[in-house]
C-alpha cells in the first residue's frame, strides 16, 4: 500500500505492496494502453507499454522488460495467448496480462507462511498458478 501512494497510484507489482484491486487496477490501465484504447497516459504511450510487452532479444531468454512472457512451461499454463506477460514474485503471488483475450489474472498467494520447506514449495505454487490460469482462460473463453 505504501508503495502505491509512493508512485502516486497504480504500480506495477505483482502485489507485494498492494491489493488485488490495486494490481488489477494496473492490469486494466496495461490493458488499455497496450490495445490501444488509451493513446497515452500517465505520460506512458502505446508504444511504450507494446515495447515494455516485447520479447527482448537475448537468445533463450523469454523475458521482455520487467515482464515474462508466454512460452511452453510457462507459470501462467497453456491456455493463455502467446502475446501474454506476466510478473511472479517468490511467495507465488503473480500477475498475467493477456491483450488478444482482454483478460488479466492476480495471484496473491503466501507459500512461505508458515514455512517455505515441505507446504507445496516453488513446484506446489507452479502447479496452482497453471491450474487457476487455465481455469480462468476456459471460463473466459466459454463466456462463465
């Protein structure tokens, strides 16, 4: 929260130092930048949000800047565009944006409470962010 007044509203975390209305908040600000429903704002144009969304060029690297984005194996599961990005923080809290299907998730999770040893661990949490991404994407997609 204290974050998010530092910046003057919205800021781009996966929620650390923010609510699940606040990251959303964000995604939907991406969102229409990145589309193009919004030309500018914030002093951020289009181009800029499309360029923070682009794959970089380093080989075997699936990051684009401060973003992941969408590849096989990928913690956001199978069933979101290829054009998805998203952003993980160690204790599984999680945001993914995805602009051909006008969708975003947040994740705020704590694996590490109480403990980060035996609880579900990096593989538990993996396995939980497919499962809620994919469940998302089916029920967007059927319109649920």
């Amino acid at each position: 929260m204290y974050k998010r007044q530092a910046l003057g509203g919205a800021a781009g975390h996966a929620g650390l130092f923010g609510t699940a209305a606040a990251v959303g908040a964000f995604a939907r600000w991406f969102l229409a930048l990145w589309q193009g429903r919004v030309i500018v704002s914030a002093g951020i144009t289009r181009a800029q949000a499309r360029r923070f969304a682009a794959r970089g060029t380093v080989a075997r690297s699936s990051r684009a800047l401060g973003w992941d984005t969408m590849q096989p194996g990928s913690s956001c599961g199978p069933r979101l565009s290829p054009r998805a990005i998203g952003h993980t923080g160690y204790t599984g809290t999680s945001l993914w944006i995805d602009p051909d299907r006008d969708l975003y998730v947040v994740l705020l999770t704590n694996r590490v409470h109480p403990g980060s040893g035996g609880d579900g661990g990096a593989d538990g949490i993996k396995a939980l962010r497919v499962a809620v991404h994919d469940a998302l994407a089916d029920a967007h997609a059927t319109g649920s």
